[in-house]
C-alpha cells in the first residue's frame, strides 16, 4: 500500500483507538524521511545547504555571537536511521541549528501589556514590553516540560527554562519545527523536573531535504493535518450522536408507562443492537439499564400465585425477633418504615417498599488493628478495606492479612463467607459479596439476610444507588442512613427469575463488549501493520 492509497482509504481506521494520532505521526514520520512528496531533480541539493550552513556558523562563532560547540561524531553508516532520498543528506541536528538559552524573565518584572509573548518551557506564560529575539523561532522546553516545542512568528522572549531556534537560510521554520518534532526532544527528557540536555539532542540523525522540497513537505503535512481534524470531529460528532440515541432508547424503556410501550422500545433496541453496541461506554450504559429495570420489576413478568412480598417482611419480622429472644443478635433501633407511595416508580402487584434496614437480619462494622503492632498483621486472615471491595461482585481476596491476635485486640469484626459487604466512607456505592471469611475495616459494614432475600438480587439493587454521603474531605454515610434506604421488594420466586434474567442479560452484554474490543483490536493490528509497512518502505 502506497502512502497516497492510506490516505485516501484511512476513514475506515478512524474509529479504531488513536487512529487519528497514528495517522498523525505517520504523517511526520513520512515526511521527514521523503516520502510524502515526490523529489525534483532540479531542487539545490541539500548538500549545498548544509556547505552554506557551516560557512555562516563559522562567520557567527568570530563574531562572538554563538560559542563553538564540542565536536560531533562523525556519521556512522549503521545508526542512519532511514535511507534519504536523492538530493537529500544526512546530518546531526548539531550541524543544522543551535539551541540557544533563554533568559529568566520572573513574572513580577513582566508589563503584561501585550506586545511581546513571553515563552515558558510549554507555552505562552505572559507578555513583555520587550523582546529577547527578534526573528520568528521555536521555542523548545528545556526544563519542566521538556522537549515541548512552541512556535514564535514574531518577536518574542524565551525564559531560562528554555531553549531557542532560529533556523539557518536554508531550513524553513515550519519544516524545522516538523524535523523537531519528529526527533521526539521529549523522550530525552530525565530527572524529577525533566530536563533537555542539548548536547544529546545535537547528537540525534536526521535528514536535510533541499529547501524548495521543505516548503513542499510542510504545504502537504498541513493538507493532511486538516484532514486528520476532520476525521476526528467526525468521529466525536458519530460518538456523539451514539451515545444520544443509546440514552434516549434506554431512557425509554425506563419510563415506559405500559407493556406496550416497553416492548416497543425493546424492540427499537434489539434491531439496532450493532449500532448502539459497539463501544464499552454504551454497553456498560446498558449493563446498568438492565439493573434499572430488574428493581423496577420490569424485567420479568410477574405471576400472581407468587407469594407477596409482604408476606416476606413479616417472616422476616419473627425470625429477627426469634435472634433476639435467643440473644445472638441485639434489638436495634427501629427504621422508620416507608409507604410505597413515597417511591417515584409504580411497582408490580406483589411487591411492597421497606428499607434496608427491615430486610437484613443484621449488621456488623469492623476496624484497623494497630500498624504500630507487628504481631497484628501478615497472619492467615484476609483483612478487607475500600480497596477490597467493588472491584468485582465476589470479594475473595484482600491485598492486607492480619493474624488472630490482630482480630481479638481491634474492634474488626469476622465476616463469613456469603454476606454483603459495603462501603460507607470513600468508595460509597461499592459493594461485593465474600465468598471467603473476611475481617472488615471501620470503613465497612457487613449485612446479614435472611433467607427470603435472593443476596444476589440484594446485589443489583445496590448497584443501582447512588450513594452520596456527606463530610468536609472524606464523604462517609451513618449506619442509620444506610439501613433506611429504599429497597423495592418483589416476592421471592421473582428475585429467583430477576437474577436469572439478569444474568443471562449480563453475559449478553460481555459478549457485546468482547466483539466491540476484539474488533478494536483487529482494527489496531492492522493499523499497526500498515503503518509499520509504510514508515519501513
């Protein structure tokens, strides 16, 4: 595939992650080493530039106005990193141009009166009454941001965080500034404030093309730059409009007020499931619409022999009672319970609204032994904290352990295995259930159902809050706010056929993704692969 073919066929790769910024480098890359454009035989070699170059470096360094810098390295065969086209040389950036310093210039001396830009090491910092060079530029980060390139058309002051270029007669200022970028200064940059030692750039290869190809080559790298915005902004604007239409049918299936209106907005999904699915954020849009509507109670039909929910809360009721009489479990206060009509969704017959609070049996906290302590921790208990939980829906590891000694002379509490475990301080919202015997932190809790709550059911509801607490810099939410949160409750044979559809939706959704991601990656191999060819042509 020649350059000009990728070119014209490259909009079947824009959806394809980085397309654009592969593009773009490419572009660079083909340019700089001649393949962009074609040569003519006519064009001053760049030999003779290069000649002219070295005479008026001479004549600046016995006019004191630059300095003689150490000798480069004579250019071995082996580290030329391309082959030139005819009429082209080889050099070392030390042999093209030099990196002047800039001059400190503190913000408190500036006018800020907008005559002259000032130049920090990643752009315009402010304006001066006065400039340090005269002649347009490019300004590149020595400190800080280092490598970053700037362009100055005018007058204008660099501070001492950088270097200057004025190219030579000879080197255009935009080829110059492409070849620049193309060395990649950036890459050069070390140290915990990364700095540009120029010596090692003036040591990079590259290669002079003659001046009239340069302007050549910077009129062709803008064409295809302003492609490369169209493509991106038709790509956003696509993107755009996606994610639009996936919320709106979405949100249409939420609000639906009858069977009807519901299946026909399924449908409307179902039929345009390749154009609404093809991208992880519109899947996992989906992924929570589907846990939408399971506690809507619009996922499954109901059927009316089902035992009701109601029934439920009461069972629940005398088994609590039963704990407490046999005094494994202490009476807590009362939550208050909340009418259904409170609820701003009209629920199925046979379900009922409670609380959290109402259909756990009960809950536990945890707490940190002291790290002061060494014969705390590394023992055999997994030990959980926010940054166990949520990250996947079945808790069973923790990156922390602590021994017996450690669970006994803290107030952590052991969880076993097959309960919920929640955050109520930094990772609000995040829950998970442990299939392993687990000691918890202050900043979880631990809730306990009964029998007649499905606890994966419990799960999909709580994925479906938004949980917002409250505090100056940590947000953290009360037990009692968490046991009085809403929670609509279907009877139990319907929890049983939710969780089942949700699954089954689930996986439809993990195979979404798989197609979306393996089709990226085909896209991206590809890619790759053509650019790859192109550059090594």
């Amino acid at each position: 595939m020649t350059p000009e073919t990728f070119f014209q066929h490259f909009e079947q790769f824009a959806d394809t992650p980085n397309a654009v910024a592969k593009m773009r480098e490419l572009i660079l890359q083909l340019a700089v080493q001649g393949k962009l454009v074609p040569q003519d035989p006519n064009d001053e070699p760049a030999s003779v530039l290069l000649e002219r170059i070295q005479v008026e470096k001479e004549r600046l360094i016995k006019e004191k106005k630059i300095r003689r810098g150490k000798k480069l390295p004579p250019i071995d065969l082996d580290e030329v990193p391309f082959e030139v086209p005819e009429g082209w040389i080889n050099s070392r950036l030390g042999e093209l141009v030099e990196l002047e310093y800039g001059k400190s210039l503190p913000a408190k001396t500036r006018t800020e009166s907008g005559e002259y830009s000032v130049f920090g090491s990643n752009g315009i910092v402010g304006t001066h009454n006065q400039f340090l060079v005269e002649e347009p530029a490019i300004i590149i980060g020595r400190k800080g941001s280092a490598g970053a390139l700037n362009k100055a058309n005018g007058s204008f002051w660099p501070t001492d965080v950088t270097y200057y270029v004025v190219p030579p007669a000879g080197i255009d200022l935009n080829y110059c500034y492409l070849l620049l970028k193309s060395l990649k200064l950036d890459e050069l940059g070390k140290g915990i404030k990364p700095g540009l030692n120029r010596s090692e750039a003036y040591n990079l290869m590259t290669g002079l093309p003659p001046l009239a190809e340069q302007k050549h080559i910077v009129a062709k790298v803008d064409q295809l730059m302003s492609i490369c915005d169209q493509l991106e902004a038709q790509r956003d604007a696509r993107r755009k409009t996606q994610i639009q239409l996936n919320q709106s049918a979405l949100n249409s299936l939420t609000t639906a007020p009858d069977q009807p209106s519901f299946n026909n907005a399924w449908t409307r999904i179902r039929d345009h499931f390749d154009l609404l699915y093809d991208h992880p954020q519109t899947v996992a849009q989906l992924r929570q619409t589907i846990l939408q509507l399971a506690v809507m109670g619009k996922l499954v039909p109901q059927d009316p022999n089902d035992e009701p929910a109601s029934v439920l809360l009461e069972r629940i009721k005398v088994e609590k009672e039963r704990l407490i009489k046999e005094k494994k479990v202490r009476r807590q206060k009362a939550v208050q319970t909340i009418d259904s009509g409170d609820v701003s969704i009209k629920l199925p017959e046979g379900w009922v609204v409670s609380s959290i609070g109402d259909v756990i049996l009960f809950d536990i906290g945890g707490g940190t032994p002291s790290k002061r302590n060494p014969e705390y921790w590394d023992g055999d208990i997994p030990w959980a904290s926010v940054k166990d939980v949520g990250k996947a829906k079945h808790l069973d590891q923790t990156i922390d352990k602590i021994t017996d000694l450690g669970l006994d002379k803290s107030s952590s509490n052991l969880v076993p295995a097959g309960n919920l475990i929640v955050c109520t301080r930094m990772g609000l919202g995040k829950i998970s259930i442990n299939t392993i015997d687990v000691a918890i932190n202050q900043d979880l809790r631990a809730l306990f159902l009964p029998t007649e709550i499905d606890i994966d059911h419990f799960y999909n509801y709580f994925l479906t809050r938004h949980v917002t607490g409250s505090g100056m810099t940590v947000k953290g939410i009360k037990r009692a706010e968490l046991l009085a949160m809403l929670i609509p409750l279907p009877p139990l044979t319907e929890q049983k056929r939710i969780v089942t559809k949700v699954d089954q939706l689930m996986t439809l959704c993990d195979q979404l993704e798989s197609q979306s991601t393996n089709a990226r990656d085909h896209g991206q191999r590809l890619l790759n692969a053509t650019v790859a060819g192109l550059v090594a042509a």
